[in-house]
C-alpha cells in the first residue's frame, strides 16, 4: 500500500480529532464545525480523550515506513510529539485536572472567540455564542468536580477572570446587541446564565477549593519532555538555564555600561526617559499608522524579505471588550484565524482620546509611548515579527505549521508553533535595529528586553526544576530585571501555568541568529538576507531548531563537532 494515504488519513484523524477535543481553539483557527461546544472535561471526556490518542499513538507506531515529502515528515514528527504532550497534560496540574484558569479561560475566551473577528454574519455568530454559553453552566460544573485543591495563585488568577467574564456577560454581550440592532433575546438570557455559573463558580474558588502554597512547579521530567517534545531542542535544561545566566551577565554590562551616553546614573533612570517621548492624544492613533507604514518601507527598501499584501488597522478595542480585557489574556494582536478569511486584520489599542481626564490622558500616552508603539505595536507584533510571519505561515505546506502559532484561549494552538512565533518577532526587532529604524536610545533598550527574555528563560527551568519557588521566581525578575513587584508575580504565576513556555523567547531568538550565521558562512558572498528570511518562514510555526535542521541540510551543512544542532 502506498503509505501517503494512510499517513494522510492519520494526520487527518490527528487533526479531527485536536479541534473536537478543543472546539474553542478550533474557532480561533478558523474551523467553525464547533462553534457552539466547549471541551468536555468530564470523567467520560477526559476518558475518551485519553483513548483517542493512545489509538493515534499506536497508529502512529504502524505506518509504514515509506518515503514522506519533507512537509510530510515535519508533519509526522510534530504530530507525535503533539499526542505525547497532549497524553502528558490530560493528568497534569498545570491544565484541567487542577488549574481553575483552564475552566474560567476556556469558557470566557469560547465567547470572546465569536465576535473578535467579522468571519461570519453576526447573527451566526451570535447564535453559536448563545449555544456555547449555554453550555457554560455544565461546563464550569466539571471544574467545581474536578478541582478540589488548586495552588493559590491559580485560584486568585481564575477569580479575576471570572470578574472578567461577569464584566463581559453583564455589559459587553449588552453593548453587542445594542450597536448592531440585533434581536437579542436569546443571547440576553443565555448570558444571563452564563453569568450566574461564573457567579457560583467565582463563590467555589472563594469558599470550595483548598488553597495550595505549593504545586506550581511541574517536575523536571515534564520539563524535559517541553524542551524536546515541544520545542525539540537538544539543550538539556542545565545548558539552557547556564546560557541564559550567561545573557543576563552580558546585558546587565551592556544596561549599566550604556547609561552614561543618555546623562543617567542608571540603566533605570536612562530607560524611563522613553516614556516621555508620546504623540499627543489627537496624533495617537495616527501615530501607529504612520509607524507601520515607515517600518514597512524601509524593509521593503532594503529588500530584507518579501513582505505581503496582508492588510492591518491598528483600531481602539471595542467598547463591549473594555470592561473585561484588563482582567482577562486579551491580546492586542491575536494571531488572525488561519482558515479564515477577512480582508483586513484589526489589532486592537488602548483607547485614548480627549474625552478622557487629562492626567488619565497622560497616564496611558506615557505607558503606550513612541518606542512602545515602534518595538511592541508595530515591530514584534503588527509588521515584520508576527504579523509577516503569520502571512508565510498560513502558506506553509505543512499542516501544523500553518495553525500552531494561532492565539488560542490562554496559549497558542500547539507548543511547538513557540520558538518560531516568539522567536521571529524578537528577531525581528534585532533585524529593524540593524537597519537603523530604531533610536540610539530605543535600541540601547533592547538590552533590557533581551535581559528580560533571559530571565524568562532561567525561571522557567529553575522553577519547573524545583529549585525556586513561585516567590523566588517573581523577585528573579525584580532583581535582575528591573520589573515592578506586581508585574513580576504575575509573568512568575503565567510561567507556572506553562511549563517550557518562557524559554521559546530567548531560544528561538538565538537560534535563528545562529542559523542565519552559519548559513552566512557557509555560503559568503552568495548568502542573500531576503532569500535566507523567505525560506525560513516558508516553513510556517515548525520549531526553529527543526527548520534550522532542514536548512542545514539543504545547505550541505553538517551538525557541528559538538553534536548540537541548535548553535548556540
């Protein structure tokens, strides 16, 4: 038997399979068959699922050994791998045997999903809305199940995103009925239940559930299977935590070295100088506007990749979402559906206007200043870093590369999309610095925010390990980082929720730098930037260091002495 059908019907009931499991990252992917379902999580569910991948699994072990195209390869080792972190997660804590996070973000954001994006009439969405939050109340009454003790700031995190959703239901799904004229009867009341099931939830977290003061990190084995199933690195968690000691030492030297040149005592005193640097309330929209279009012209200029045709309108957040956004994982940017068409990709700002308090005005100008709109809005996000790569992903000839990387309720879709998302937008600031788009002191930041991906990266190990807690971890990112105390317990409280996660940052960055250096070498001067860039994102959300694999071997490069493919 030819084995491209079987391995094709395999990697079809692998994908089939994903989206009924998770039907809310199904609709932000762009796959719609599930609109009015959220996971099912109950004993029987759970059961299931851990059935259907154990048969994919052995599937998987039977196929026969035929040649597969290189996508088809990619495709079959990311599957695999994928079944095995999904088999891991079905008992871990981190997801929905013992985090409440899982219930609250899955059913908020199962909503939240529905009205983001203009990919059906609005009375379709709507009514598969009101279908999937009527499913809430049985939804969040498998959590109130499953959950009997839970570490403390999960809890705390998911009472926040049950203020959130109440904000939401109560105001938001109000303000959708009334500024679109819909007949909004059924949506009205199933919000109303979707409501009072946060509401009982919300006095669960309060009163039912054993607080823990331990339980955040996930084990060095669950670790170790993130780093090579996740991100199939082949650093050991040793190596990744002494090379991000490394970079810590080395941008702490640049940070405190540089300051001089800005007339600051301090890299704190020189980097807070940035905040004054803000358009006005009435240039403040435009201003992310003109900024895209310059960080477009000048790539295209010096023809460092092919940029696409892939509209963007930087727009402020829409009233319905305000009241809850600041409480829940609302993303300026979200990863645009992969199977969805719509002409142009909103990415949603803080709004700011002259209607609002002057000292209000100047609070939220300072915070979303010009290199804030410049490296995060516009760089790492809307232009070259995600935006660019998403277009190439949705491209990309294999499967999972093209949905990875999307956004989904608390994460992206699949862990190995990290290195390549994460790491393309940081490199990608590199790559405009080195072009000069950035300000002698914009770019003199970027050593912080390379300190802070190091740090990231040393938390993730250390805390997964066991060898820090949830509190050492948050005053890492005082000390070293230069982050505020709150700020700090919160990125310390996402990093415990996902194992593995913060390190793509700082890996992925890396490696692609190493990737293009050596590529750069090997071939002198007939390397080309924007040939190396095209190819490299053609290849859509694989792991970096399986794309830097790929295009070793294209380029007759051997692994080098030490036996490391990842170069750094």
């Amino acid at each position: 038997m030819n084995a491209a059908p079987v391995f094709t019907q395999w990697l079809d009931d692998f994908f089939a399979g994903y989206y009924r499991r998770n039907p809310v990252s199904a609709t932000f992917i762009g796959v719609h068959m599930y609109d009015h379902a959220l996971p099912d999580y109950s004993p029987a569910g759970v059961a299931a699922a851990a059935a259907e991948i154990a048969d994919l699994l052995a599937r998987f072990a039977a196929l026969p050994a035929e040649p597969l195209s290189a996508a088809e390869q990619h495709d079959v080792e990311l599957a695999h791998a994928a079944l095995e972190l999904q088999r891991w997660e079905l008992g871990a804590a981190q997801f929905q045997a013992g985090n409440p996070c899982v219930y609250t973000g899955e059913a908020v954001f199962g909503v939240i999903s529905l009205f983001l994006r203009d990919f059906a009439p609005l009375a379709e969405r709507a009514a598969a809305a009101t279908a999937r939050m009527r499913v809430i109340p049985a939804f969040l009454a498998q959590g109130k199940a499953n959950l009997q003790q839970a570490p403390a700031e999960w809890i705390a995190r998911a009472r926040r995103e049950c203020t959130g959703a109440l904000a939401l239901l109560r105001g938001g799904i109000e303000l959708i009925i009334t500024e679109h004229g819909l007949r909004g009867e059924d949506l009205r009341a199933a919000a109303v239940a979707a409501a009072q099931a946060f509401t009982a939830f919300d006095h669960f977290l309060a009163d039912g559930i054993t607080p823990l003061n331990e339980g955040y990190a996930s084990g060095p084995a669950a670790l170790e299977l993130q780093i090579r199933k996740a991100h199939f690195l082949d650093m050991s968690a040793e190596a990744i935590a002494a090379h991000a000691r490394s970079v810590i030492g080395a941008c702490r030297t640049a940070l405190e070295g540089g300051a001089a040149a800005f007339g600051a005592t301090t890299w704190q005193a020189a980097l807070a100088g940035l905040a004054d640097l803000h358009p006005t309330a009435e240039d403040y929209y435009a201003r992310y506007g003109e900024v895209w279009a310059a960080c477009r012209a000048l790539t295209v200029e010096r023809n460092v990749l092919t940029w696409p045709d892939y509209p963007l309108r930087y727009v402020p957040q829409p009233a319905w979402a305000r009241g809850a956004a600041p409480l829940l994982y609302f993303l300026f940017y979200r990863a645009p559906a992969a199977f969805d068409q719509v002409p142009i990709v909103e990415y949603l700002v803080t709004p700011i206007d002259t209607t609002l308090p002057a000292d209000e005005q100047l609070r939220r100008l300072r915070a979303t200043n010009d290199s804030v709109i410049k490296l995060n809005h516009v760089v790492h996000h809307g232009a070259t870093g995600h935006h660019v790569q998403n277009w190439h992903a949705y491209r990309a000839e294999a499967r999972i590369g093209r949905m990875a990387a999307v956004d989904c309720a608390s994460r992206i879709a699949l862990p190995s999309g990290g290195t390549m998302a994460e790491g393309w937008a940081c490199y990608a600031t590199d790559l405009m610095a080195e072009l000069g788009f950035l300000t002698p002191l914009e770019q003199y930041s970027q050593h912080q925010a390379r300190l802070r991906m190091a740090v990231r990266a040393l938390v993730d190990v250390e805390l997964h390990s066991g060898r820090i807690t949830l509190a050492e971890a948050a005053e890492l990112y005082v000390a070293e980082a230069g982050m505020a105390p709150a700020a700090a317990q919160a990125e310390a409280v996402k990093n415990s929720m996902f194992p593995g996660a913060a390190l793509i940052y700082l890996l992925g960055t890396d490696q692609i730098h190493a990737l293009r250096n050596t590529l750069a070498a090997q071939q002198g001067d007939q390397f080309n930037l924007c040939t190396f860039h095209d190819r490299f994102l053609s290849f859509g959300a694989l792991p970096v260091a399986l794309i830097a694999r790929t295009m070793r071997a294209e380029a007759g490069v051997p692994v080098d002495a030490s036996g490391s493919e990842s170069g750094i």
